[in-house]
C-alpha cells in the first residue's frame, strides 16, 4: 500500500484511504506535529502513531573499503555518518515510508545535538533526556568485495537513575496516544539490567503495544514483563534458552518455547536467510527474494519497522511477516542505516516465499 492518501482516525488508528487527492510529502512538510494539532482540532482525537525508544543512540559512521585487511593498512572508498541506534533506524524507515512516528532517545554533547538535529531535518518528532556523557560514534566498515560488515561500537555514555527517570516520566506522559512503541537497542552503561522491562510495563499500562528488541541481560529481563512482540536472532535465541536454532527443526521449537513465556508474537530473525513468525500457535517461515547487497547494517530494524506497521494495520501473520521480511531485504540495497524506499518494499512484497509450519 503506497503512503498516499488522506488520512482519518478510526477507533483510535491511523488509515488511508482515497489516495488520489492527497500526497505524504504534503503531511511531511507540514511537520507531525502541527498535523496531530490540526486533527486533534478538526476530531477530538489525537492520531496514533508508532514510537521508539533508543537508550543508547549513536552517530553510525558507515566506511566502505574493498576488502578489510586486520593489522594493515585499508583506504576508504566512501564514508557516510547518519542518526542512528536500532529504535532510531526504525522511526527512519517509518518516517521515510509515510507513517506516522516519533522518537524517544537520551543524547549528550556535541555528537547528541547533531543526532539530534539531524533527525528534525528528517521531520521526525524527537524528544530526548539529556545526559552528561557524549552520544557515542559507532564506525560500520562495509569490505564491498568481501560482501562483509565489521562493527565496532562504542559502549555509549553513563546514564544515571535520574536520567533514567525522567525518561520514564515521558513515557507515562506520552504513551497513550502510542498505538505501538518499539523499545529497541543496547542499554548504556548504568543502566539497571531490568529497566527494559520497567519501559514495556509503563508503555502497556497506558495502553501502548510493546516491541522489544534488545539482546544480554536487557532482553532476558525484558522478556519478564511479556512484550506483544520480540525479535530475537540465533545469538540471541541461546542468550535467552541456552542454545541456538541450527535447523527449520530448532526454528520451530525456539519459537514455541519463547511463546511459552508468555511472549504474544515471536519474530526469529535469520539474516539472509529470512526468518520465522509464531503467534497464538500459529508459525510461518519467510524466504527473500534475493537482492544486491550494499549493506546489511539496519536490515533488521527495517524488518521490525515492517512487521509492526503490518500488525498495526492488522494483517495475517503470514503477510505481516511477509512485509518484514520485504523491508529487511530492500534495506540491503541501502547505504549504510539510509532507510530503503517504499515502493522498493512493495516490489519485493510479492517475491516473499511464506510457508506455514503450524
């Protein structure tokens, strides 16, 4: 569905229809804000939209060079910087296809205010915690000839209870015009190992749906509050079960026994390869289409932007993984965390294989 259209509020949620009189870059310029004013005005209502929250953000310096020699020399081909961390990549991607977003982020000094900055130029609503520490740089070295990333990040700035707190005062002021919030990422040092779950309990208590995306202790106490939607990889899979999917056999039953914790939807990423889907004992495989690859940095938040929207929107599981998995794949096409295009999406949508396993 292309984002064009006018745009109305029904029982709460944000639709499109008669997408012949209206265009998106319209409502983009205008800025969200102003629009949710105007529609609050015109209906009573506020529209609701998809939120993030990215503890630790960062500046992504993405390098592309030919191949990565360890302990030499290596001449970088080009260089792009962009706002990023994983909720961040996902109100991009969001933003970019047309549908309503807003981040919610912690930054500090000269590298916060240009993250940012730079996402305001993006007309993405942020807001954000101040901290004392600088937002971290995290460097993406894309080896083109290799078809390979090599990461290294920074551990981000100490956050304090404090920071923390007030974080948590924008989420209980915020959250009940969320219709979802994608709470996604690594937590910053000083970070309690269950405040994640602290997140997912206060966004739900206002009547948010939850999307946690997050890895190490985060996740595992995270999952303790029971988020409506996770999305966990192989390494993340044995972190939280004690050992690691190899197999469609190990897929399946990683699934099942996540769903046993209480968790509402399962989202099992496998790279390239695709991924998995259970929710109310039902579980889908989704196979890409295959695509040439710039880079894989951001492929799995476009996966989750697509998978939430698609929910939200009330798809089938089968078609809501098959857009995930559509996003994730044109998002390879991409340079650095640069969100793909929607209509990209929509071309790769039909080519998505989805098989059902229960």
């Amino acid at each position: 569905m292309p984002p064009t259209g006018n745009f109305a509020i029904d029982n709460n949620r944000f639709h499109v229809f008669d997408r012949n009189t209206f265009s998106y870059p319209l409502l983009q310029g205008l800025g969200l804000f102003f629009y949710l004013q105007a529609e609050k005005k015109e209906t009573g209502q506020v529209m609701a939209v998809i939120a993030t929250i990215t503890l630790n953000p960062s500046i992504d310096r993405t390098l592309e060079i030919d191949r990565l020699v360890v302990g030499g020399m290596n001449r970088v081909k080009s260089k792009v910087d962009h706002p990023s961390g994983k909720g961040i990549n996902v109100s991009r991607d969001l933003s970019l296809w047309g549908f309503p977003t807003e981040a919610l982020t912690m930054v500090g000094g000269d590298s916060g205010r240009w993250l940012v900055q730079a996402m305001e130029e993006q007309n993405i609503p942020v807001d954000f915690v101040e901290v004392e520490g600088e937002t971290r740089i995290n460097v993406k070295i894309w080896a083109a000839k290799e078809n390979q990333s090599t990461e290294v990040n920074e551990p981000g700035p100490v956050v304090t209870q404090r920071e923390l707190e007030e974080l948590l005062a924008q989420v209980r002021a915020k959250a009940s015009r969320w219709d979802w919030v994608v709470i996604s990422g690594s937590a910053p040092p000083g970070t309690p190992p269950g405040f994640y779950a602290e997140l997912v309990k206060t966004a739900r208590d206002q009547g948010a749906q939850t999307a946690l995306d997050a890895s190490g202790a985060a996740l595992r106490e995270g999952l303790k509050a029971c988020p409506d939607l996770i999305k966990p990889n192989e390494t993340e899979v044995r972190d939280i079960l004690g050992w690691e999917p190899e197999d469609e056999a190990g897929a399946l039953r990683a699934i099942e026994e996540l769903l046993s914790l209480g968790i509402g939807c399962v989202m099992l990423t496998l790279g390239k390869a695709g991924g998995y889907v259970g929710r109310n004992g039902e579980i889908w495989q989704g196979i890409p289409p295959e695509v040439d690859v710039k880079t894989t940095v951001g492929c799995g938040d476009a996966a989750l932007a697509g998978m939430v929207w698609a929910l939200r929107e009330g798809k089938g599981l089968d078609d809501a993984l098959a857009w995930a998995m559509a996003a994730g794949a044109a998002a390879a096409t991409t340079w650095g965390t640069e969100p793909p295009a929607w209509s990209l999406v929509d071309e790769l949508r039909p080519k998505v294989k989805c098989i059902r396993h229960r």
